[in-house]
C-alpha cells in the first residue's frame, strides 16, 4: 500500500504476477539497471534469485480503480513507493485508493542493501509539496494517510520540519483523515524527532528492517540501538501516539534473533510490528537466503501477541503501510477496549 509522488509519469504496471517485478514493467524508474539506480552496488557480484514459491504470487495490477488512483497521483506530481520499492501490493492497494506517499524527493542518501529506491545526492526540497499532497489527500478521500520519505542525510535536520509542515497541511486540507508517517531514523539529528512529534501524527513508524547482527551487510548506514531508541522516545514525548516498526525476514537471521527484536520492540512500548518476506529487487541486492512460509509467520504473529504487542501483521506479503487503515482502526480499537 505505497504511493511515491512519481514526476516521471510512467505506467507501473509489471509484465506478470511475480511481486519482484513489480514497477519493473518497460518504462519506469523500476526497470533501469542496478547500477544506474544504484552506481554503489556497480562492483557487487550478482546473487542467484531462488525460484518463488507459490505463496508469494500475487495478481497484476490495471483495474478501472487502479488507473484512477495512478490519474490523481500523477495529476498532482507525485511519486509513489509502490513504484520506486517495486511493493508487490501495489494492484491491491490502489485499486482501493489506499496511498503512502514518500516525501522529499526519489534519490535516497542511503545506500542499504535491501532498498530499491534510488540512491544519489537529492535535489532541494519543494516548499509546494506540503499543499501537493494534502489536495490528493483530499481528492483521493482518503481516511487514513501514510507519509513517507528517504533519507536526506544532506539536511540539517533530517526533514523533520518538512514532514511537520506535510502533516499540518493534511489537517488543514482534510480534517477526519488520520496520518501514519514512517520515518527516516534522523541519525545524529538533534531536536528533530522532536518536531515530528510536535505535529501530532497519529502513528509513527519507524522500521528497525532486520535483527541488530545483520546490520552491517543490510543496514549499514543505521544502527539498531539508535532506531530502537527513536521509536521508544515517541511513547516518553507523547504516550498518546501509536508506536509501529516493521522487519523483514529471509536475509538469513535465526529465530532466536527475531524473538528478541521482538522483546526490545516491547522494551520501547511500540504498539504494532509487521513482518515481512524480504524479497530481491535485482541479483545486485542482498540476497534471499530462503523463503519463510506461512506457518512460520504465523507462529511469529501468536509469539509476537504474546508478548504483548496491540497489533502484529505476520505474512509473506505484508508491507510496513500495507492494509494500513484497516490496521488503525483495529489498533484504537484494541486500545480502548484494555482502557476501558
């Protein structure tokens, strides 16, 4: 359920149902090489991409409901991550006009592992994005919003006041929509997360991606503790914000790793975690060590209630904003009834 604010105006439609080529259909930004979108990854070898299993299929995007969310997004020179990630969701999703819009620009200052947003060093903000995206807000009706972005290292403050002025825009434009934004880790970044809070999203997310040990092979720009941290000062500045992070599963971690994620997620109050089956954009990523089946996920999701969490999303497909309205309604739901 992603929407990146797409200034290319190209058809993302993939050529199959294969979710590792969604947005690489001929065309879009999806399709260049590894090495354009990606210049750091040029000297990598090339890993062998595991044959998918039938789980993992999903169908191609087109319907009539789909082409009229791609119409409004283009309409109001957006870009969307559906696109640029390549999400394998990107046909159900639009089809219900359900949008995550990724801010500040499509190159990313970040090199990780997994990611296919593009990397490279970003142009200047828009100050007219903040209105942008609130009029397809608007449009679109939507009830409940995702707001995203890439890392802009490059920036004083990470981008912390330009999400602020996005989430401020989104009230003033469409008052009953709720908005979940998902987070850069404003590494080194004093005072920003501060400014995020202070616009008063309704949830926010930040993805921890993988356990601490693969850090350095998948995320090595980031650090663990430092994003476990972010996410466990949101509940001390505002214990009213929902709190959510999200990690991926297949990048080779064990399962006594992803058991104490879980336990260090709780340790920081976070509401709501989504895991997730990583899966290659190019032979140029890191690679899929194997494919976790559902049983496995779901075993994950009754550990991960156990422990305590609000609200735990635990498929092959899910995706940090996928079914994200749904998810928030649930998620106030379940915390109103233990209030009560």
């Amino acid at each position: 359920m992603a929407l990146v604010l797409d200034l290319l105006n190209r058809d993302p439609r993939p050529n199959s149902g294969n979710p590792q080529d969604a947005g690489n259909a001929p065309g879009t930004n999806a399709e260049l090489p590894a090495e354009l979108r990606h210049p750091e990854k040029r000297r990598r070898p090339e890993n062998p991409i595991l044959r998918k299993p039938d789980w993992i299929r999903v169908k191609a995007p087109g319907s009539p409901k789909w082409a009229e969310t791609q119409k409004i997004v283009k309409a109001e020179g957006l870009v969307t991550v559906c696109e640029e990630a390549g999400c394998p969701n990107i046909g159900e999703c639009w089809e219900k006009k359900h949008a995550t819009f990724m801010i500040m620009g499509d190159t990313c200052t970040r090199a990780c592992a997994f990611c296919n947003v593009k990397t490279g060093v970003p142009q200047a903000l828009d100050p007219l994005e903040p209105a942008k995206v609130a009029q397809a807000v608007a449009k679109l009706g939507l009830e409940h919003v995702v707001i995203t972005s890439v890392d802009r290292d490059d920036l004083k403050d990470g981008g912390a006041e330009h999400f602020a002025q996005v989430i401020r825009a989104i009230r003033r434009a469409s008052p009953g929509t709720t908005i979940e934004i998902l987070t850069p880790d404003f590494l080194r970044k004093p005072g920003a997360l501060e400014v995020v809070v202070a616009a008063r999203p309704d949830v926010f997310n930040h993805n921890l991606e993988t356990v601490p040990g693969k850090y350095l092979t998948v995320r090595p720009g980031a650090r663990y503790f430092h994003s476990l941290r972010l996410l466990q000062r949101v509940k001390e500045l505002d214990p009213t914000i929902f709190t959510k992070s999200g990690i991926m599963v297949g990048l080779g971690e064990e399962r006594n790793e992803i058991l104490q994620l879980m336990d260090d997620l709780r340790s920081a109050d976070v509401d709501f975690i989504t895991i997730g089956q990583y899966l290659a954009p190019s032979r140029k990523h890191h690679a899929v060590i194997r494919f976790v089946t559902p049983e496995e996920f779901k075993g994950f999701e009754a550990i991960a209630y156990v422990k305590g969490f609000l609200m735990v999303s635990s498929t092959p497909l899910t995706r940090s904003s996928h079914h994200a309205g749904e998810d928030f309604a649930r998620l106030r739901a379940v915390r109103a009834a233990r209030n009560s």
